[in-house]
C-alpha cells in the first residue's frame, strides 16, 4: 500500500500543469502569498519562504536562512536575494494546480501551509 501512495504522489507531482490553468496576477499572488509559509523543494532541500509586507522575503532551508526583497513588476513577483543558491534576482509568474498548490515560469513546484 505504502508503494501506491508513493507512485501515485511521484506521478501526481510530476504531471504536467493544465494547458487552460491561468497564470495569476501580482496582485492575486500576494492576496494567497503574502505573510503565509511557502514550502517547496529546491536546490535539493526542503525550502520554507514568506513573502512579508514591507517587500521582505525570508528562505530558510537546512544550510541555514536568508532574508531578501521582493517587488511587484507586471504579473510577476521579482526577489533579489544578496547570497545563497538564489543569488541575485529572479522574477516569475505563478499558476494555480490545486487548493494552495502552485508552479512558476520556472517549474517550482510549491504549496502555502497557513
């Protein structure tokens, strides 16, 4: 039974995202985003972000935490973090896959917890 669940979350997680799923504005990211825990996995680690008023990001992951800035710029969130794996500033859009699941233009998969 553990094996299903396993290959069903695998399979889930790597399904491609619906072609009609629309990408979200700035404004409809930060009313889902904004002051709430992002969890996610990159650089080969568990990732926990937020995104606070005030335009501070913070990442906290296993090697240690970073805080960074964050901008509205169109309908994409830019963050500009001034060291670590994320160096430098990377600016995306998001789509919605599920209830408080979502992937940016750049494939990160991700979830809000709170």
């Amino acid at each position: 039974m553990l094996r299903v669940l396993s290959l069903v979350l695998v399979i889930g997680a790597l399904a491609p995202v619906s072609a009609d799923a629309k990408t979200l504005s700035a404004s409809e990211v930060l009313d889902e985003m904004l002051n709430k825990t992002i969890v996610t996995r990159q650089f080969g680690m568990n990732v926990t972000m937020r995104y606070l008023s005030g335009g501070v990001v913070t990442a906290r992951a296993l090697m240690g935490s970073v805080n960074g800035t964050w901008r509205a710029k169109g309908n994409k969130i830019c963050s500009t973090f001034p060291k670590g794996p994320a160096k430098g500033t990377s600016c995306v859009s998001f789509k919605r896959t599920g209830p408080k699941q979502y992937v940016s233009s750049e494939g990160v998969r991700f979830r809000v917890v709170d």
